[in-house]
C-alpha cells in the first residue's frame, strides 16, 4: 500500500471537480487545471463534491510509486486552484533591486548590465520592496520552477552571504582570510 495515496483528498467549497473522459477538471476561485489520469490503471471516486479517492486496479511496484504521485498531483492542483502557491524571494547585496517593467522583472544583480526577466502567463510577481520579489501562482511546480530560474541568475556567495535567495534559507558562510 501506499502511504500517500491511499490518503482522501478533501476538495474545499469553492473548488469544483469534474472527471470528464480520462481528464480531471478543477476549478476554483484562482483558476483552473486540467490532469490527465491513467484510468487503465486507477479508479477515481468524487465522492458528493466533496472528497477524491484514487484506487489502483491491480498493486504492484510500479503503480504504488504512480499512486503516490498522481494523489500529489490532484492534491497540488486542489491546493493550488482554491489557495494558491507563493515564494518570496530577497535580494542580499550592496545595489542589488528588482523592479517590474510591464511584463518583465528588471533585476540589477551588481553586474554592468540589467537582467529582463520575462515573466510567463499563469505567473504574478510582486515587488513589495526594492529587495523583496514575491511569486505567486495556481500550479506548484510552475511556481518553484520560476522562483529557481530567478536564483540562478546570482547564487549566493560563501563569504559575505550576496546574492538572491528565498526567504528563511540558510547560508552556510565560509571564514574568511586569517592573519
């Protein structure tokens, strides 16, 4: 059995669910999301709009691991179209700012140049402070996917701790030189 997905999905109020074909439809106050699921393998109970069950036809090793993660999926895609999903990212560094240029973030990082980051549909970004980037979004892996993409433009830097990280991460700071 798995742990994970034998576990009930509970579908809040506002988020309505529909299983059309092999395609599972939600759509809450957010948005909405469409999955495919294999109905070869699992057996999907709505249970009076209010709860999803995923079942597999027959247990063996691989469809254990397929339970696990499709139950997550619809799980992430309830969470995501009812509540949403949000990282907060600070930039740490002597001149470093994001601001937004219509559907661009422009990101000065200490190099001599500007970054234009575009930012994709289904995504906000919100610049709360000059060093404060808040991204927020219906779909989870979308969302983290964004929030990577803009840390990589300057990893942090051992030593004095500069550069973009989400917020409450920890820095593991090198010593410097000694005398």
């Amino acid at each position: 059995m798995s742990k994970i997905g034998k576990i009930n999905i509970s579908i809040p109020e506002k988020v309505k669910v529909a299983l059309a074909g092999s395609v599972l439809n939600i759509e809450g106050p957010l948005g909405k999301s469409a999955l495919n699921i294999d109905l070869d393998t699992f057996n999907i109970d709505i249970k009076d709009g209010k709860q999803i069950s995923l079942k597999p036809k027959k247990i063996d090793q691989n469809t254990k691991r397929l339970w696990g993660m499709n139950r997550s999926l619809i799980n992430n895609a309830v969470i995501g179209s009812s509540t949403g999903y949000e990282k907060i990212l600070e930039l740490v560094g002597v001149g470093y700012r994001a601001a937004l240029k219509g559907k661009q973030l422009n990101l000065q990082l200490g190099y001599s140049h500007d970054i234009d980051f575009d930012i994709p549909d289904g995504i906000k970004i919100n610049v709360e402070k000059q060093t404060t980037i808040k991204i927020s979004g219906v779909n989870k892996q979308q969302v983290g996917s964004i929030a990577s993409k803009i840390k990589t433009l300057r990893k942090i830097e051992p030593y004095k701790g500069k550069g973009v990280r989400e917020k409450g991460q920890y820095i593991l700071k090198k010593e410097g030189k000694k005398k």
